[in-house]
C-alpha cells in the first residue's frame, strides 16, 4: 500500500476539474430550458465553467471543500497536512474573487453555483432561481425607457371623452 500522503495524492489527482457531475446538472438544466451556452472559455478570466454571452454572464459551478464553502458540511479541512490544505483553498477563493472582479470589469456578471446547492434536496430550487436570475438579468440588461411628452391640451387621451360642442 502507499504511504498515506502519495495515497492522497493519488486520490486527490483523480478528482477531475471540467465536466463533472454538479456541472453536468446546471448544463443540462440550462439546455433543456433553452438557455444556450458555451463551456469553459479560455479567453475569460478564469476560464468560467459555463458562458452564455446573450445574456453577458459567466457561471462557475464550485465544488464545496476545492474553493472552500464557507458553513458547509463539505467543506473540512483535511486531518493530514492541514497548512498546505488551508493555504490552497484560501488561494483558491482569492483567485475566484479576481476573476470575477476582472470579470465584472469587462461587463460580464457572474452567478457561483456551489456543489452542495445541487444535492436531490435543494437542486430544483436552485435551478429555478438560476433560470430567474438569468431571465432578470436579461431584462435587466435590456431595460428601455420611454419619455412621454409633456402634457399638451390640445392632445386627446384614449380614455377622455370627446368635449361636445
């Protein structure tokens, strides 16, 4: 058997980084919805997990103990080599603020969605008020104004009856 910190390494290597599951449910929630999207698009800052541009926002799908969610039950810092562990997820979260700062410097907005959001039991609220923000932010974004002219007499209104003269 490997020692215990090359076992850890090992296990830790085997936790992919795009495509996993809690991303696979928000993409598959969005597509069915009609919400369509591009994935992780490098020319971003952060390589956001999911872009959809007609509506300028960036979804990250955060898993909860890599970007350390904070009041989570996910999220524990490891027994073993604890410094090393609290470091990188405290870099990790610093990393995420940048990004989206620089993100919403550019125009873009930026929804996180974090693992934990998308257990059986929360998962349908989630994803409903994913599909609202988008849909407000949308509007949001397209918001017109209409200037009403100042009033004028002369200037019949639909619900005024026509002076008899």
């Amino acid at each position: 058997m490997a020692c215990p910190s090359q076992q850890r390494h090992n296990n830790m290597a085997a936790i992919k980084s795009k495509n996993t599951k809690p991303e696979m449910i928000v993409r598959k929630f969005l597509w069915r919805n009609g919400f369509r999207y591009r994935i992780n698009n490098p020319r971003l800052p952060g390589s956001p997990d999911i872009v959809l541009r007609k509506y300028r926002t960036c979804i990250f799908v955060n898993g909860c103990f890599w970007h350390g969610h904070e009041g989570c039950r996910y999220y524990t810092v490891p027994k073993t080599n604890t410094e090393f562990w609290v470091k990188k997820v405290a870099r990790n979260k610093e990393r995420d603020k940048e990004e989206q700062q620089r993100l919403a410097q550019m125009g873009w907005h930026c929804i996180t969605v974090w693992e934990c959001e998308l257990k059986k039991n929360k998962r349908e609220q989630t994803l409903v008020s994913l599909a609202y923000t988008l849909n407000h932010i949308y509007l949001k974004d397209r918001l017109i104004t209409y200037q009403v002219p100042e009033e004028d007499a002369g200037m019949m209104i639909a619900a005024e009856p026509e002076p008899q003269t």
